[in-house]
C-alpha cells in the first residue's frame, strides 16, 4: 500500500487521457454541428459551454500524464 492508497496510475493516466479527448472533440464537433443547424448563430451559454469543453479537455490530456503518469508515482 502506497502514501495515496492503492491507486492504479496506468488505469488513471488512460482515463484522463481518454476523457480530455471526449470533451474536446464534445466541444469542437458540438460548436460546429450547433452553428450548421441554427444558421450560424448560437445561444452565448452554449458558446461557452463548447469553448470550456475544449480547454478542459486540452488541460487533461496534457496534464494527465503528468500528473498520474510521472509525479504521483515518483512521491511515492
């Protein structure tokens, strides 16, 4: 049993990974299918909603490997 428990960092590092390209192609392919089927315009939430989903799915897939791949283990 490590300092953090008994976590799985190969297991975390593919989540994270995987669930930061989930919501960046949400947000990318959710921008452009919303502006096609409205005429080019959408609501400011969903705009935000779509460019918040990208970033954050940016941040995970850089910062996962990071974190649970190199860090976690090591400061244990």
């Amino acid at each position: 049993m490590g300092r953090y428990g008994n976590l799985d960092y190969p297991r975390l590092t593919k989540t994270g990974v995987g669930l930061g390209l989930v919501l960046f192609l949400f947000g990318a392919v959710g921008a452009k299918v919303a502006l096609a089927s409205s005429g080019g315009h959408i609501p400011g939430w969903e705009r935000t909603l779509f460019f918040d989903a990208e970033w954050l799915g940016i941040l995970l897939v850089l910062f996962s490997p990071i974190i649970f791949g190199i860090v976690l283990p090591l400061t244990e």
